[in-house]
C-alpha cells in the first residue's frame, strides 16, 4: 500500500512578489487549474490515499479550495504550522500524529512525474531512516548540490559545492518518523539540514530518478511548468 503524502505548502513564497501577497503559491493558476490540484491528481494517479497538507501563509485558502479531497480521490487532513515558523522538518514534525510511522514528503510548489512505487521500493529495501531522489541536473534547472556514486549518496550540500555535485536534491523524500527525534520543538529546521546528519549517521538513501522536475516557486519556473502543463487538461 502506498505511503502517505506529506505537501509542504506553508511558505510565504517572497520570490514571486505580488502574486503570492494575497494568494498562497500552491493556488497560482497553472494550465487553468490551481496548482495544488495538479499535484493532488497526480498523487492519486499515483496509488497515494492519503494526503497531508502542511499549511502556514493564508492556508485556510487552500483548505476551502481542496476540502476532504474526495473530489481527487484523496483523503486530505491539514497541519498548520501555528504563529512561529518552524522551517521544512519543524513543520513534518507538528504533523507527525497525522502521517504515522513512514511517508513521503513534497514540496508544494513541485511537480514531480517519477514513479512513486519505485521510490518507495528502494526505500523499503533500504532500510534507511531517510530516502532521498536525486536528478543528474548538472546546474541546468538548479544548482546541483549532491555528490551521487555508485548508488549513494557521498556529499549533499546546498552551499558548500564540491566538483563532484552532478545531482540535486529533487524534492521528493520518504521519511521514517524516527529522523525527526532530533528536531527542535520550537525554533526553525529545514529539511536539508536532518538530511546531512543522516549521511552523517549512514541513515540517507539514494535513489536517481530520471524524469526531470519542474518547480513554481520562481517566475522562471513558473513559466517553464505552464508551458509543460498547458493542454493537459
């Protein structure tokens, strides 16, 4: 049975400026259609059942845009992050009672169109506390910051580059709910930063995917995933 879905769609999203003031970034029309519900088709064309969605910056908007999810086959429970902000892993841990023992983890503004069964399989057979999917990306989309060999993950580092760093970080993880034992109740932690220490730990799975990302979080992205998106639906 396929994993849950934790969305990460709190953010204020300051890069896309004006359109994101009174709208969250997840709502932006992309192909005629709010974005989050693009994601949420996809998921369930995926074999996911359950989704929860992690929600700050005027989330009750998208709550009133998505529902109970029935309308994509989902069921949909939401996590909000509360008046602190808590970073990436401060807001998987608030909905940690909501996701059980093992889930995904993506990003809201994602589109992702790998095989979420392979993902799974590998972290399964892994044994790891964390999977993370990696893209050979040679800074073409993205600053690549993952040093990728041999099936392993060596380095991930999102500002101190090495030559070796071919691959990125490509924004879907599978998460053991054990990872997060080390994530502050209160302050702000990013995911990235529990993902190093479990390299550190021997803890982090790689798996390569193959089927190139496409992200809203920056007009240029915006732009590009419009135009992949366009007369889909």
């Amino acid at each position: 049975m396929r994993l849950p879905v934790a969305v990460l769609a709190g953010g204020l999203a300051s890069r896309l400026g004006p359109f994101t003031t009174e709208m969250p970034k997840c709502l932006l029309d992309v192909a005629g259609r709010p974005f989050i519900h693009t994601q949420l088709h996809q998921l369930s064309s995926q074999g996911v059942h359950r989704v929860v969605l992690c929600l700050g910056h005027l989330g009750e908007q998208v709550v009133e845009a998505v529902g109970d999810g029935s309308a994509f086959g989902l069921e949909v429970v939401y996590s909000f992050d509360g008046p602190e902000l808590r970073g990436t892993a401060g807001a998987v841990k608030r909905a940690l009672p909501l996701l059980g023992h093992a889930f995904f983890v993506l990003y809201g503004d994602s589109h992702l169109e790998c095989n979420y069964t392979a993902v799974q399989n590998v972290f399964e057979a892994a044994g790891k506390l964390v999977l993370m999917t990696v893209f050979r990306n040679e800074d073409q989309w993205d600053t690549s910051n993952v040093e990728y060999r041999d099936g392993r993950i060596v380095a991930y580092d999102k500002t101190n580059r090495t030559v070796g760093m071919q691959h990125i970080d490509y924004g879907l993880g599978v998460w053991n709910h054990h990872a997060f034992e080390g994530v502050p109740e209160a302050g702000s932690c990013d995911l990235a930063s529990v993902c190093q220490e479990m390299l550190l730990r021997g803890e982090l799975a790689g798996f390569e995917v193959t089927e190139r990302f496409y992200e809203i979080g920056s007009f240029t992205g915006l732009a590009e995933t419009r135009k992949h998106l366009a007369g889909r639906f």
